[in-house]
C-alpha cells in the first residue's frame, strides 16, 4: 500500500465543483504521506503555511490528473471549503444591529 501511493499516489482536493486530483512529484508525495499519516481527510484550515503553499504551488502548476477508478492510492483528501459558520450564532453585525435596535427603543420609553 504504502509502495503504491508513494509510486503513483494522488492528492484528492474537494472543491465546490467536485474532487479534483493532483500528481505530485516523488518527494512532494513523501512529504504529503507524512502530513496525512493520521487522517485520511484535513480540513485547509489545519495545515501549516508551508504545507499550505505546497498545496498552493501543485494547484498553480495545474498537475491535475483524470482518476478513472476509485483503486488509484490517493495520498489524503484536502476540503477546500469556505469556513461555515456555526448554526444559531449570531454574526457581529446582527448583534450591533440588535443592540442599535435595543437602544432605539429605550430612548422611545424614555
């Protein structure tokens, strides 16, 4: 297993429009097996400036390759989603919004 991703292994990139793989080279596929060792799937988000950049270098380099079957060895899964925020938490503005709100309305009563 680990012969195959090191020889053929692919970086699987989610993207609004779908997965997209990347073919790196031999020693950017060591460097990602070792940064995916304990998880199959990493947010962005976690990743270091240098692993970011090397993510940021593969995609400017357009190294995509077509995946024909599910058997390729990919290397780990990369989620490039935008960040969500948490559901029932209001935003900055809708609070200042509502204490703007909340102020109004005490100068009415007063």
């Amino acid at each position: 297993m680990w012969t195959k991703k090191l020889s053929a292994g692919v970086l699987r990139i989610l993207t609004p429009l779908g997965p997209r793989y990347l073919k790196p080279s031999l020693s950017q596929r060591v460097y990602l097996l070792w940064v995916f060792r304990h998880f199959e799937k990493l947010p962005l988000q976690v990743l270091s400036r240098r692993q970011q950049r090397l993510i940021q270098t593969l995609w400017s380099e357009q190294r995509f390759v077509f995946v024909p079957y599910e058997e390729t060895a990919i290397l780990g899964t990369l989620e490039r989603r935008p960040p969500a925020e948490p559901e029932g938490t209001p935003s900055r503005s809708d609070a200042s919004d509502a204490g703007a709100a909340f102020a109004a309305e005490l100068r009415q009563r007063s």
